[in-house]
C-alpha cells in the first residue's frame, strides 16, 4: 500500500503535462520570440510533448516495481 503522500505525488505528476498543455496555452500564445525556428507556442507544445515521457516513467518508478 502507497503512503499518501506518495499517492499525491503521483497525481501532481500526473498532472502537470496536462496542465501545461491546457492551462497554460492561453498564457505563453505568442509568435516571438521564434525557438529553434519555431513559434514560441509551438515550441512550448513540442517540449511538453517530450517531457511527459519523463513524468510517466517517475510515476512508474514510485511504483516500486522492479
């Protein structure tokens, strides 16, 4: 059984990708400043498309399986 605060941490976790690629649109929609020749939001979208890999697998990781 998780501890709780492990159960919270999960769902903080969990839901930081979503949030980021909901909630924080309408504050970071801007064409400049251009990232790598992209767009800014683009660019904010394409990063959190690649994090939220790493934020799955510490979920899995506090799971403690092995």
């Amino acid at each position: 059984m998780f501890s709780l605060r492990v159960r919270v941490l999960r769902a903080v976790f969990a839901l930081i990708p979503a949030l980021m690629l909901t909630l924080a649109v309408p504050l970071i929609n801007r064409v400049e400043p251009h990232v790598f020749g992209l767009p800014f939001l683009l660019a904010w979208i394409v990063l959190w498309l690649l994090l939220t890999p790493l934020f799955l697998y510490a979920i899995y990781r506090m799971e403690g399986r092995t």
